[in-house]
C-alpha cells in the first residue's frame, strides 16, 4: 500500500523551520552545527593561553599587549550530525482511523526534511518485529530525501515490534552525534525504557513522538467486545465496555503517557503524543516548537 | 398462600423467555483494535471488579425475579398473619385429673404447666386460661400479669366429670376472634390427637394406675337373700388391695353403716387384659365358686337393706371411685282409685271384695293389692265421692262414665276402660256410642320405638280374640297400641293435660284377655309401670347427668339435698337438676298431707374417667366446632411486591450501570 505523504507546500514552509538540538555534539565534519569543539570558522568563540605547539598565527597580538602574556584566538566549530529516525512499522501502526502509520510517516518525512535542510545527514530505521530496517542509503540532500520518501511511502506495517531488542539491534546507532526520533505508539510491552536508555548512553539526544488515533484516545464504542488485538491473538481480550471501563481506560492512558513523559524527562529525552488526524503542520509547527524540537 | 388473580401467574411465562434471550445475546461483538495494551492495564483501575460471569449471573436471577414479583404482584398473593405468642390454654378439669402419682395429681401438674407456660410467654404477651370441667368456663382472659394468673390458678378445682372440651373450644375461638394469632393448647391427661390449630399437652405420667369400682349391682336369690355384685378394675397396672361391703339395714338414719365382708383381692392389670373388669361377688351362697374374674367375699345373710356401700382401699389414682353406694329399690305400692260397674256389693253397699273382677284379680296378682275398702268403689259409691276423687296415683274406670268438668282426676293417671263416653277433659279421643259384634283379632299396633309404645308392650306378644267393641279415633298425644278388626284402634295411649291415660275401646269381659292369663298379668303390670312411672329414673348416677324426676301423686313439693345439705327447694315438680359431685343426692318428696318421702340418688364419676390410661385406638378425638379455629383475615402482600419491584428494579439499574454490564 502506497501512502502520499509529502505535500509541496508543507515542505516550503518547513523550509523556513530548522531542527534544534539541545545541545551540542561531536558529530561529523562538514556540516552547519555548531560543536563543542572549536574549529576553523570565522566565528570567534574564545581565548586560550598558548602552548608550545600551537599555531603561532592565532596568538591575538592585542591582548598579548595589554596583558604580556600569549593567548591565542579561538574559533567556533560547525558539525553535520547523523540524525536518525525511528518507525515502528508493527501492526498496531497500521490501525486507527486516520491510520497511524501514516501520521508516522508523515511526521518522519517531515523530520527528514529538516535534518536534510540543516545540512545533517538523516537516516530512516524502519523497526520490525526484533530489528530495525535502514533504507539503503543515508540521505544527506534533497534529491536523495525524495528517493527516500518514496520509498517510506510504500513501507509495509506489520507483526508485532519489540522496541528495545530492535534499537539494540540497530548496526550503527552512533555515539553523540546526533538526533534520533522514535516515532510508536509505543503499545508495547516491550522495555522501551532500556531502549531508551541505550540511546542515551549513546549519548543522542533523543525525541520520541506517540502517534495515536483518535479511536485509541477516545474509545467510541460500547457494549459487549471482543477485543482482536491486531498483533497477536494471544492479546485478545473480552469485556463489557462501559462508562466505568471508558473511564478506566481514560485513566489508564493518562497514567502510562505520564509514566512515559516522566521517564524521558528523567532522561532528558523529548516526548509528546499526537493524534493521527492532526494535520502534520500543528505537529510540527505547534507540538514541535513547543517541544523546543523546531525553532 | 393464595391468589386473588391467579391469571397474574401467567407472567412467569416471562421467565423462560428471559432464559432464551441471555442464551441468545450472551455472544460478543468482534472489534479490532490496534492494542489491548491499555484495555489490560485499565482492568487494574475497576475497584474490586466482579467477574462478567458473575454480573451475568447477578443480572439474569435479578431479571428473573423481577418478572416473578412482577407476576406475583399481578396475581395478588395473600398469607396467613404471623402468629403472635399470646396463648389460649384449655385445662382439662375432667375427673381423670384427680389421678393422684407420687404425692401430686394431674391437675395440680397441669396448672404448674400453666404456671411455667405463663413464665415463658414473655413480657407484653397475653395469656388465656379456660377451665373445661363439666361446664367450660373461662378463668383468665387474655392477662398479662403473672401474679393475677398465679392467683387466679389457686383457687380453681377439678370436677367429677367429663370434660367439656368441646364448649371450651368455642370459649377459645371467642377469645381468638380478639387475637387470630393466639395458639391454642388443651392441657389434658387424654390422647386427644392433634387438629389444626389445636396444640394437645399430655401431661399423664408414665407408672400411673387407677383402682376403681365401676358398677354395683343386688340379687335376690331363691333364698330371698341378697348377693351382691362389684364390679372392679385397675388401669395401669395389676395391684393388691382391700375391698369390702358396708350395709344399712334399718331405716334409722343415726346408725352407722356396718361392716359385712371384706376380702384382700389382687386385680390384674385391666389394660393388659383387654379391657377385662373382675366381678367381686359379696354372697351368703357358699357354694359360690372363684374364677379368674369372679372373687367370692362371704356375708350373712340379708333379707333386706337399705344402703350398701362398696369400698376398696388402695391409695393410688383416683379416691372418688373407690367407693360405690347402693340403695335399696323397694318400690311404694301406688294408691289407685277403681271404679267399676262389675264389682258386686254387698249388702251395705260396700264393694264385695270376695267376688272379683277379671282386672281386679290381674292388679292384685301384680302386688297391687288394696291398701283400704276406699280403693276399690262402686258406680254408686264413686257417684257420691264426687268432688272426692283426689290423692290417688292411678283412677282406673271400668265400664262407667267417668266424671266430667272439674271432678275429672288430674293429679294421677286415668284409665278408661270401655267408658260409656270419653270426657271432654280427654283431647284428641272420640268414641262412637254404637257398639261393633264380631268375631275379631286384636294384635298389636305396628312397631313403634316409642317411650309409650315400649313400655306398654315390654315381652308381649300375642293376639286375643275381641267379640264386642267400639270404634274409637284418636290424635293429639295419643297412640294406638292395639287394634282388631282391620285398623280399628282397642287400646290406645298417651297423655292428655299432662296427665298419663290408657283407654281401651272394649270390655275385658267381651276379650279372651281373662284367658290368656299371663298375658293378661303382664299388660296390666306394663300399664301400671307405664302410668305410674318410678320417681327415679335409675338407681345409680354419673357426674353431669341431668335428671328429671317423676313426681307421685299428691306431691307438692321437692327438697334436693347433698349429703344432707339443703340444695334447692322448689314447687315446680317438672324440674330438671344436673348431678355434678361425688356423693348422695336426696330427693325428698312432700305430699300434699306433709308427710315426706326421701329418694337416694347416689353419684359417682364417669366409669370412661376412671380409665386413666386411655391410649392408642381408644382415644377420642376433641371435635373441634367448625368455627372454632377462626381464620384469620388474609394478609395482602401486593404492596409489599411492589415494594421488592422497586428494589430488584432499582439493583438491576445500577449493577447494570455500575458494574458496567
């Protein structure tokens, strides 16, 4: 099945939006971010007392003269960052009305965009059952994110997606050099807590996005279900619905969303919830802004 | 329970119907989702959650049952009310219960029952004492104060008699009408078996036993001495005692009655012996001998008595019938004025005793001979004693017109035997004047179970010739006991202003009565029993007997006494006098001349009282009146249906709401 998920429009307005990170890192060399390391750049970012060895052509002759001592100008660093974004394609994804896989490829495209915009390098990770699924190649222009997006729109949800054994299993997660957005619905009994943790030991920053649908929110239905879990029939369950039920589910939902965002927050990780039926610019430009994930 | 809309019951037709709709919608509704991940962990969130099953379960009984109430209601069932603890306790006072075991006799068991039953009924509780001796008589109505019924208890007795069981129930249903909830016990010493609505408490004890004297009987034997017969029995169990005869001979009321023969019996248990009485035979006859049950008591001697009194020592049972009093049936020869046109005369006019009528010879062979010459008179004779003829027991007129108007006897009974005309004074009888020949047959009338009837015809059976008679109808009080000539009534019967005639429609002469001697001796002895009936109706008496004496003539007045105490005095020679103590009644009769005649009447307890030991098939079930056990107002229990609707209803509601079915 074949999803449009680029809208030309959309992306022109993203051209006008850039990705944040929080902070700096070491990345790769070449690209528009600044780093932690100083570098060649015209941008001046410090002074630091000389030592033998140093290039002899930044010692600042100014200050050597007020104070006779020399020190030597430094300037900032500018870093391409190995972004990677994250795709629970497990069968739960594929449900909802409007689907949430495609608010997920969506969102994913949209991230790409950006980190192609800034000049970083992105990759798609498609998570299936125990292992995460890279496109063939690392998108690092625009040309090459159009080919990927294609290829994103035809991506096949199903199974069921263990979220910690997959990103453990990814070949090349990095190491501080970069953003990585999971984007699930994270219905899971999977421990997506030591996956998170993993990354953040990779020391990436990390976004995660919770795409719901608008029937997983807010449950219309009432009476006696039979609950078919889209995964697995193991997880089937009957029950009367009711008010009492809706209730508990609304409760439960609240209280795993907050076990969520209390954990990222613990680990200084990014997390919001979107709805499927949200346009994808409020997600960007409304949930992204103020998650400080978009400036 | 009953129905008043029976039809209502229809509605549980709703039952299977809602059986079939939970077996039809119990299926679940498929729904995919994308998870149950949150559906499961938001089954921790349902506070002690109830299992579906469970709630399924809940809902169907409570659906169930509300179509039930609902159908009920409908129906309108209705109940018997509760019963309260107010009791209604009938005490036997029947005689049996002066049965004495072990220092204390059923009646004083009984009302300690009474006693532990008014302790044990509870405060503000009401309790009801009905006392059914010979006559049911409520003693405590519906008190609540112990002491008043302790009190009350004290004073109450036993009587000699049976036990108006029957009236005391329709005194309890009275009392019951007040209280439909009031129980009802009959504290008894009998088997009575259990009815509704009628709790039986016996209180006989195990080991009882009862010697008693049931009957006592004399015979003259050819010696012309008198033998004495006992009858004696022990209930419970077979026991040694004492039995002996006391006698009166003499008229002197002072002297004391004197022993004449006693004897140590051993009785068997009467029980055990199917009912089996001994006969104690008290007997001058030596030759007299013992059998299993005959005991043979030597005496003198007696040509005469006038009292006898049996008694038997034995401390156990009853003590009222241990003794037996017989007196002495010496019947008075009645006083009988005859006038008739056969009796010769004599020279002087007087009537010639020597040569006697057929009837005269018949009244004498009966003992009815003439007390005086003034007995017996001529037609002449009788004629100038007119307004005389008064003070006799019996006025018999053979073949004479008897007197008219206000001479006609009323104070004894009249025969009229072939009169010349019936007297006015005599209802109901007409005589034709124009006599019929014949050759004819005179039978008696058809059987009939008449006091009359009988009597007069007691052990006669034959048919006499008539040759001459006059036909004669009657009515009124009358009865036809014999008749010749096809229907024609001869001998005719009855009562005419209260006063006892016989009249007859042919002369004795023109009959072959004079022949058929035996015959003869025998009517005129059952006319003379049947005019001039025995003051006393018997010689013995049981307890609550009602007796009606039949006054001689010229009596005035009646003096009843008990054991020489003035009881009722009374002119009313009709009245009726009900027995209700052991012991000696006396009637004593006055005459118009004041001189008095005294009847014994001696009184004793039930023989059916003396058997204390009435078990198994011979108990005899209390027949309770028809309206005895009132039936209480039936209580209606819609409202309270209604009520148990609303809450299956409103249950259902929020089980359905809350436990989210």
């Amino acid at each position: 099945m074949k999803r449009r998920i680029l809208d030309g429009e959309f992306l022109d307005r993203l051209d006008a939006a850039a990705l944040c990170l929080k902070s700096q890192m070491t990345g790769y060399f070449g690209g528009t971010r600044k780093a932690r390391t100083y570098g060649n750049t015209v941008e001046f970012a410090d002074f630091r007392e000389y030592f033998p060895g140093d290039d002899i052509r930044r010692i600042d002759w100014n200050v050597y003269a007020r104070f006779e001592k020399y020190f030597i100008k430094l300037f900032t660093d500018e870093r391409q960052m190995q972004n990677q974004i994250l795709i629970d394609c497990s069968m739960s994804m594929a449900c909802g009305e409007p689907e949430k896989a495609t608010a997920a490829l969506r969102i994913a495209a949209a991230f790409g965009y950006l980190s192609v915009c800034s000049m970083d390098r992105v990759s798609f990770k498609l998570l299936k059952e125990d292992r995460a699924e890279e496109l063939p190649f690392n998108v690092t222009s625009k040309d090459s994110f159009y080919r990927a997006a294609q290829i994103l729109e035809s991506t096949e949800f199903g199974g069921d997606t263990d979220l910690e054994k997959s990103v453990l299993n990814i070949g090349k997660p990095g190491y501080d050099d970069g953003l990585t957005i999971i984007i699930s619905d994270f219905f899971t009994e999977s421990n997506w807590k030591k996956m998170i943790d993993f990354l953040v030991y990779r020391r990436r920053e990390v976004v995660m996005i919770q795409v719901l649908s608008p029937d997983e929110l807010y449950p219309g239905f009432d009476g006696r279900i039979d609950m078919q879990d889209s995964e697995s029939a193991d997880r089937n369950m009957k029950m009367m619905v009711t008010k009492r039920s809706m209730q508990a589910y609304q409760q439960a939902l609240d209280d795993y969303e907050k076990e969520l965002i209390d954990f990222c927050a613990s680990r200084g990780v990014t997390f919001f919830t979107v709805s499927s039926d949200e346009p994808i610019e409020k997600v960007i430009f409304g949930k992204g802004y103020e998650a400080e994930v978009i400036k | 329970m009953s129905f008043l809309q029976p039809l209502g019951l229809l509605g549980l037709i709703g039952v299977p119907i809602i059986i079939i709709i939970y077996i039809i919608k119990s299926r679940f509704v498929q729904k995919p989702v994308a998870s149950t991940f949150i559906w499961k962990r938001s089954l921790k969130y349902v506070k002690r959650k109830i299992p579906l099953s469970i709630i399924l379960s809940l809902l169907l009984i409570l659906q169930i049952l509300t179509v039930v109430a609902a159908s009920l209601a409908i129906a309108r069932p209705t109940i018997k009310p509760f019963k309260s603890n107010e009791e209604i306790l009938i005490l036997d006072a029947s005689a049996s219960m002066q049965s004495s075991f072990e220092g204390k006799t059923r009646f004083e068991a009984a009302k300690e029952k009474i006693l532990e039953e008014a302790e044990g009924i509870g405060s503000n509780n009401r309790i009801s004492v009905i006392l059914a001796g010979t006559k049911a008589e409520t003693i405590i109505e519906r008190s609540e104060d112990k002491i008043n019924i302790r009190y009350e208890l004290e004073d109450i007795t036993c009587t000699d008699g049976d036990a108006d069981v029957e009236g005391a129930l329709e005194l309890a249903s009275k009392i019951q009408e007040l209280n439909a909830g009031a129980t009802i016990k009959l504290i008894t010493d009998k088997d009575y078996e259990n009815v509704e609505g009628l709790e039986v408490v016996n209180i006989a004890r195990t080991g009882e036993y009862n010697v008693s004297i049931l009957n006592v009987t004399d015979e003259q034997l050819l010696t012309g001495d008198y033998q004495f017969t006992a009858e004696v029995v022990s209930y419970g169990r077979g026991t040694e005692c004492a039995i002996g005869i006391y006698i009166d001979d003499d008229d002197n009321d002072e002297t004391p009655l004197v022993l004449l023969g006693s004897k140590n019996i051993i009785l068997p248990n009467t029980n055990m012996n199917e009912g089996g009485t001994v006969n104690v035979i008290f007997t001058p006859n030596r030759l007299l001998e013992e059998t299993e049950t005959q005991i043979v008591v030597p005496i003198d001697n007696i040509q005469s008595y006038k009292e006898v009194k049996v008694v038997i020592e034995d401390d156990g049972g009853i003590e009222t019938d241990n003794e037996y009093y017989l007196y002495s049936l010496e019947k008075t020869i009645p006083k009988i004025l005859f006038v008739s046109s056969k009796f010769k005369t004599t020279g002087d006019g007087a009537v010639d005793v020597n040569k006697p009528t057929s009837l005269y010879v018949a009244l004498s062979s009966n003992g009815y001979v003439p007390r005086s010459d003034d007995m017996f008179k001529s037609v002449e004779a009788a004629l100038q004693a007119k307004g005389e003829l008064k003070g006799y027991d019996l006025y018999i007129f053979e073949g004479v017109e008897p007197p008219e108007g206000e001479d006609f006897p009323t104070d004894g009974a009249v025969w009229l035997l072939n009169p010349s005309s019936i007297p006015s004074a005599v209802s109901g009888v007409a005589m034709e004047q124009e006599t019929v020949d014949g050759d004819f047959t005179m039978i008696l009338a058809s059987m009939s179970q008449t006091n009359t009837y009988q009597t007069i015809t007691k052990n006669l059976d034959c048919q006499v010739g008539v040759g001459r008679y006059k036909p004669m109808t009657h009515g009124g009080n009358f009865e036809k006991i014999f008749s010749c000539n096809g229907n024609e009534a001869c001998l005719i019967a009855g009562t005419s202003g209260g006063v006892r005639m016989v009249v007859t429609s042919f002369d004795f002469n023109y009959s072959s009565w004079p022949i058929k001697i035996t015959d003869y001796i025998l009517l005129i002895n059952n006319l003379v029993t049947y005019s001039i009936p025995d003051v006393l109706p018997s010689r013995d008496f049981e307890i609550g007997q009602i007796v009606q004496f039949n006054a001689p003539a010229g009596a005035n007045k009646l003096t009843f006494k008990y054991e020489g105490i003035i009881l009722d005095e009374t002119e009313d020679l009709d009245m009726k006098f009900i027995l209700d103590k052991v012991g000696v009644y006396e009637v004593e009769v006055t005459y118009s001349d004041e001189t008095k005649v005294s009847y014994m009447m001696p009184t004793h307890i039930p023989n059916s009282e003396s058997n204390i030991v009435i078990v198994g098939e011979n108990v005899v079930a209390a027949e309770i009146p028809a309206d005895s056990v009132v039936e209480a107002e039936p209580i209606e229990i819609f409202p309270y249906l209604i009520a148990l609707l609303i809450l299956l209803l409103v249950t259902e509601w929020g089980v359905y709401h809350r436990d989210g079915v």
